[in-house]
C-alpha cells in the first residue's frame, strides 16, 4: 500500500506521521508534500528518512492508493484532479468539499458506510468541532433522535494552526516582560482573553464556523436535527471543549445517557463531579477519544440534557479521524 501525506510540515501533517507510525497499517511506502517552504525538509518514519517533495500538477501520484491532505481548502481545489487522476482516494481534511453532495462527508463512529461511496475518489474530513460533538450526539441520537442542539465551544490555539500556539506563547512572554504583545493570527490579543469570533461572519451574523456545525452535522447524521453554536477562541494549547443541550423526541433519563456514552465507540465517560471527574482540555491534549462528563437533566425542557465534552481537534477532530476513515476503507 503506498500512502500520501499533502501538507506534511503542517500541525496536522505530523500528527499524520505520529499516528501512522503507532498503527499498524500495512504501509510499503509513504509519500510526502509540501509547499516551496517545506519541500527538501526530512522527516523520520519507521526508521527511514523522509523527503518532503515539492506539491506539483505532475504525475508524481501515481500507483498512491490513499491521499491524506491538509494543505488548507484552497491547495485541495487546485490539486484535486491531480491527486486522484491516477486512482487514490483522496481524504481532505480542508473544508473545500465537505458540503458537495457527490463528497461524503465522514465520522467512521457515526457514518462509516458513506465512506464506500466516493464516485469523485474525495471523502471529506469534517470541521474539528462537528467530529467530536457528533461523536458524542451518535450515542442518545441511537437512544432517541435528537430534535435540535445548542452548543457552545470553547477552541483552542492550536485549532488556527502551529503558527497561532507560538503566538499565543509569546504573547504571555511579552505581556509577562512588560512589552505590548503581538497580534497576528487573531483578531484580538488571545493571551488572557476570550474572543467570541472563529473565522468570517455570515450574513445570518453566525460565523462560518458555527454554521458548519450547523450543516455538517446534519450531513454526518443524515438528520433534520438543528444546530445553534456560539465558536470561542480561548487562551488554551491544544484540545477543543464543548458546552452541549440538546432536546430530544422523548425523555432521556441521565442514567441512560451515561451508559450510552460509557459504551459509545470512541466515547470515554469521565461523569463524577462530586470528585471533580470531569474533562479538561489541560489532560485530553494528545489523547484520541472524545471524553464526555458533567451529564444532567436541562432545567428548562423535559426533553433536554445538557453534558460537557473535551477532545484533541489535532488528534480526533483532524488527523485521526481522517487514518480512522483511511482503516475503514481498507
């Protein structure tokens, strides 16, 4: 089997590497691109020395059976026909072709058959905020089928990229040195802040992110299930959390939803807050399963529960997800 890796120098690029290095998937021989920046750097895999190649419209994808690219959504359009021309199966962690009705869009803990059904040879990778929380809908989705959901997230640095996790490092060093901090892959200072906006706003005033949780979760589901998110950038390293009410169509007991989600795939049940048992993004980062807790009955809707869940949007909500659809289709 011979594997592709587009974007390898890139923060999900090398996670690609790590978790293709711990699995044991039968790779003869792996490929990697990158842009004029990162093509001739090396990087070490299975005991070898790996060159990055220079990405080109050029036939250097053939006899590749499988592409996992994370080169951002404009590098995926322009090299699509390129990458799968020859035959390989092209898995985009971009948001370039997520909602193309001939793209399926895939979670393999939710929707692993849509992966058999590729006729452009592209299966989607969805957004990282719509992965985890789908994860964790699938299992009261399976107990009774969810009407709509409110979510709030709560985004890490490394959710904007390598780049954004040394500006926020160095903004502490330069606000703790009494210097004015530098602001460049956020909108506003991110150190010691909370900002309320993750990429551009929509005319509807919710930002393309929050409505990629809304479209793409109905996608991956194949539901009439309604999504209002409020995306929040704030001052962590890695790893996603996620503040969920959802409504159901009937009465779902907590008891039940904690065993649900303690026998969910890719689920970790971590619900005991009078022991302070709960996720935090500090003890998920680098950790693969998405992890639920704080499970209690809504307040305001008989119907309703509301629960917390932490995952690692480099790891789950980017290039594991994309090697879990890649072990699918093998």
């Amino acid at each position: 089997m011979k594997i592709a890796i587009v974007g390898a120098s890139g923060a999900v690029g090398q996670e690609f590497l790590k978790i293709l290095e711990e699995r044991d998937l039968p790779i003869d021989e792996l490929l990697l691109f990158g842009s004029q920046r990162s093509a001739g750097r090396t990087y070490r895999f299975r005991g070898k020395d790996l060159t990055v190649r220079l990405l080109q419209h050029n036939d250097d994808f053939k006899g590749v059976d499988f592409a996992l690219t994370s080169a951002g959504a404009g590098t995926s359009r322009e090299f699509a026909k390129t990458i799968t021309k020859h035959g390989a199966v092209m898995i985009d962690n971009s948001s370039a072709f997520r909602m193309d009705a001939d793209v399926p869009l895939v979670v393999p803990e939710v929707n692993p058959e849509d992966a058999k059904n590729a006729p452009r040879r592209i299966i989607a990778n969805p957004n990282c905020t719509t992965i985890q929380m789908v994860v964790a809908l699938k299992a009261i989705e399976n107990l009774s089928h969810i009407r709509r959901v409110h979510v709030s997230t709560y985004q890490s640095a490394s959710g904007a990229g390598a780049s954004a996790m040394t500006e926020l490092v160095n903004q502490y060093a330069e606000l703790g040195a009494g210097k004015e901090p530098t602001v460049e892959k956020f909108a506003f200072q991110l150190a010691y802040n909370v900002i309320p906006h993750i990429d551009v706003f929509t005319e509807n005033d919710y930002t393309k992110e929050e409505m990629k949780m809304f479209n793409e979760t109905r996608k991956i589901m194949h539901s009439d299930i309604r999504v209002s998110a409020t995306c929040v950038r704030v001052p962590v390293m890695r790893a996603h959390s996620e503040s969920i009410w959802l409504e159901t169509e009937r009465p779902v007991t907590v008891e039940e939803a904690r065993e649900a989600f303690s026998k969910a795939e890719g689920v970790v049940l971590m619900d005991d807050p009078a022991n302070k048992v709960y996720p935090m993004p500090l003890f998920i980062a680098g950790k693969d399963p998405v992890y639920v807790g704080r499970i209690r009955k809504d307040l305001t809707s008989e119907n309703g529960l509301a629960f917390w869940c932490v995952s690692d949007q480099i790891k789950k909500g980017a290039a594991l997800n994309a090697v879990q659809i890649l072990e699918t289709l093998i």
